[in-house]
C-alpha cells in the first residue's frame, strides 16, 4: 500500500472509519476515497457497483455497518441483520469483480460464542451458540468473514478479516438508548454533574469484566495488518487486558469529574461475567496497543463536551 494508492474507507463518518482515515492522513496517505450514505447508499447493489467501476480503488477498509448497543440490537433485529448482510455483500463482491488489491473486513466481538472459554481465541468460531440480544448483527458479521474466506478460497482475493473488541473514542455514540456502555457512562456522568445529582446508578453489581480499546488504537491496528498480514485466519484486535465495571464506573467518573456517589443496582442484570479477546496473535505479529484507558477517555470526554457544547448552541 503506497502513499498514492487509492485508498476507499466505507463508514468514514462513524467512530472507526473516521479513526482509519485519520491514521492514513497522519501516516502521509493522499488519495482516500469516501462516500457519505446521502452520496452512496451502500444497500444499492447497482449504485455501489457503479462507484467501484468509476472510483477505482485499489484498498478497502470495510468499516460501514449498522451498529448500537444491546436495546438497538434487540429492537432492530431485522434491520440489523438485512442492512448489514446487504452492505457487506455488495462491497465485498464489487471489491472483488473491480481488482481490489487488498480488503480489510471488521467484525466484533460479539461473533464468538456466549460462553467461548475466555479470553475470547479466533478458533472459537462457530464453536457454540451465541448472545440471543445481538444475534442478527453477529451473524451478519460472521457471513462477513466467510465471504472474505470464501473469494479467497475460489478467486484468491487478498480479503482479510479483524475482530475489534469493544471500541470508544472520538466520534463515538452517545444516544441514551442506543449507544455501548462505555459512551453511555460518559453521557450519565456528564449529565449527573451538570444538575447536581448527588449519585450515579450503575446496573448491575459491578463485577463483570469488560476490555475496551481506543478507537485510533485499532485503526493504527488496522493500517498495520494491512500492510503486514496476508492470511485466511482473522485476526483480534484489543488490549488483552479488561477491568471491572466498577473500575471502569470510576475511572469515568474522575475523568468526567464527578463527585457524587456510586451505586450500583444488583437486582439489574450482569451479563456475561466477562469478555475478554485473546490478542497473542496480534502481538505475534508485532503490534500492541498504545492508548491506556485513562488517557483514552479523557480524549473521548473532550470529543463528547464539543459535540454537545454544538448540540446546545
């Protein structure tokens, strides 16, 4: 992948495509390409297959996708699957039919089984049923992956797949009933602080564990594999290391800054105990995360403190 390469970045406006194009531009790359979903409607067969025969790109990052928390998924089960099994469809075969070079695909976590022996390994695939809550989304990120497999089994496409663990940074989402639990703590203990509450409530009893990673992590993750990993298997991307719900409660609330107390709701549930991907093969290959959390989310607290400074004005 050369400085001019043609580089496309589908989902360039959500939190991960917006950190890859950052990441590219910072490394000195010149021609990306990217489509808003006003200007490309990637669940349109013939428009997408007419972008690919015009634009001509010789890279894909496949970061598009319909994404939300466990209400979303739970709500939106069909939309969720259609939408996402329709635009990777269509990326992925035009990618193949135009030349592409090379294509990166990227899943979540929530592919593995719920109850794969933890930390979460890449052979544990299809090794078990999965979490009912977000099911459709998982299996249209899985057909994902088997579509890279399958064009490279039967046309010998370069088409690699990675599997982020759960993601926050700039660019994230801070619905109040659509967004993961990180951006959604952030926003409670923003809100809390700002009308003087004197507590926090927190579901559940605090004591599962969670791994996060900064979303310009895995992008700088991402630009690295491509550039360096070639192969069928895919790959996981995360820190390796996770943290309890409480922990992550109170590191979000110094940052936030914070100073009432924390409750936590026990009669609400946990979840899975924990969720945590085994990252050997990624350090293996010479990469490791550089963004701690505490760090990370004092970034993603001034992203959030613009974004809603610009909601109010």
């Amino acid at each position: 992948m050369q400085l001019n390469d043609k580089i496309y970045i589908a989902g360039h406006r959500g939190m991960v495509g917006g950190a890859i194009s950052r990441r590219l531009q910072t490394l000195g790359y010149t021609n990306l390409v990217t489509r808003s979903s006003a200007e490309l409607d990637l669940r349109s067969q013939a428009a997408v297959n007419e972008f690919f025969a015009t634009e001509k790109p010789e890279y894909v990052f496949l970061a598009a996708a319909k994404v939300g928390g466990i209400h979303a998924n739970n709500t939106y089960r069909a939309e969720f699957l259609y939408d996402n099994l329709i635009m990777e469809a269509n990326i992925i075969h035009a990618a193949w039919q135009n030349g592409v070079k090379k294509l990166m695909f990227l899943g979540s976590s929530c592919i593995y089984p719920k109850l794969a022996p933890q930390p979460l390994r890449e052979d544990s695939l299809l090794t078990g049923p999965l979490e009912p809550t977000n099911e459709p989304y998982a299996i249209a990120k899985i057909a994902g992956i088997k579509l890279c497999e399958a064009y490279r089994d039967q046309y010998g496409a370069n088409f690699i797949s990675v599997m982020p663990t759960n993601l926050y940074g700039i660019g994230d989402n801070y619905h109040p009933e659509n967004s993961h639990v990180l951006p959604a703590l952030i926003r409670r203990f923003h809100e809390a602080k700002e009308s003087g509450a004197s507590n926090v409530t927190v579901w559940g009893s605090g004591t599962p564990k969670r791994e996060f990673l900064f979303a310009d992590d895995l992008a700088a993750a991402c630009v690295y594999l491509m550039l360096h990993y070639d192969e069928k298997e895919l790959v996981n991307i995360g820190t390796g290391e996770d943290l309890t719900i409480r922990e992550l409660a109170e590191t979000v609330k110094e940052v936030v800054g914070f100073t009432g107390e924390l409750v936590f709701d026990s009669s609400k549930p946990d979840g899975t105990p924990r969720k945590l991907m085994d990252v050997s093969k990624l350090h293996k290959l010479g990469w490791k995360h550089s963004v701690e959390l505490k760090e990370g989310l004092e970034q993603a607290y001034a992203d959030f403190l613009q974004k809603n400074q610009m909601v109010t004005l």
